[in-house]
C-alpha cells in the first residue's frame, strides 16, 4: 500500500492537474493571452480535430492559433467538465468532456460538445499541457437567442 505522503502527493498532483484544465478554461473564456501562455511547455503541441481541423507545435504557434479562434469573438464561454486522469511520475494523462458556446464576428454562432486529451508533464512551475487535441462529439452553427457580452 502506497504511503501517506504517497497517497499525499497523488492528490496534490490530481488537483494541480484538475486546476490547470480549468485555468484552459477561464483564460480562454476571458481571452487572458498571458495567463493562456503559462499553460504550455515550450514544445507543445496542440490539435483540433474535423471539421474545424488545426495543429500546431511550439509555443509560438500555439498562441497564434490562440489568438485566431479566441480574438475575433464577440461572446465565448468554454465549460470543462471532471476528467480523468491517469497518473505516471512527473507525466500524466487526461480527459475532459467540454462544452463551447460562442458568436462572432458577422452574426456566427457555434456551440460544441468534445472532449480534449491531453498529455500533461510537471514542470519546476506545476503542471503544464505537453499535448493537448479536441475531438468534436456535437457541432451546431445555428443562432441561438439572448445576447453575449465581450469580455
């Protein structure tokens, strides 16, 4: 049986991770270009998935791929849900299902169900995504009523 500060320091790390999903989350609903930043190693990999297929490799591009889905939006909100995560040293895995919603710029909407997995590596400043990729379960481009503010 694994020790206390075994069993200690697995949770520790479950939460670092279960926040850094979230941190993804809230810098991308605000649009927090730095604070997105920090997520990533320097080699990095990011992915979606079809229909709206891109990838990119370094942290460089990772934030101009960023920059391209996140600026031009005149609402987003991105909602994770509790993942599972698999634990394996200083490495780990991931999954968590997401639910975007968005509208912008020209009257376009969107809402998506997906699930992100990653593969995550800590580093001396916590943990940080390594390889993140976006499946599509559900994608919907039609209007939806109420109004969305920027933020």
């Amino acid at each position: 049986m694994p020790s206390f500060e075994e069993r200690f320091e697995r949770l520790e790390d479950e939460l670092a991770i279960r926040a850094l999903a979230a941190r993804f989350a809230d810098t991308a609903t605000r649009n927090d270009i730095e604070g997105f930043r920090a997520l990533w190693i320097p080699d990095a990999t990011w992915m979606i998935g079809a229909p709206n297929a891109a990838s990119c490799q370094g942290l460089e591009e990772v934030m101009t791929l960023f920059h391209g889905l996140r600026s031009n939006k005149d609402f987003f909100v991105e909602f994770v849900n509790p993942g599972v995560i698999e634990l394996d040293g200083a490495r780990a895995t991931a999954r968590w299902l997401i639910y975007e919603v968005a509208k912008g710029p020209n009257e376009v909407y969107y809402t998506t169900y997906g699930y992100f997995d990653d593969i995550l590596v800590k580093t001396e400043n916590g943990w940080r995504f390594s390889h993140r990729a976006y499946t599509y379960l559900y994608l919907d481009y039609s209007p939806f009523s109420g109004e969305g503010f920027r933020v």
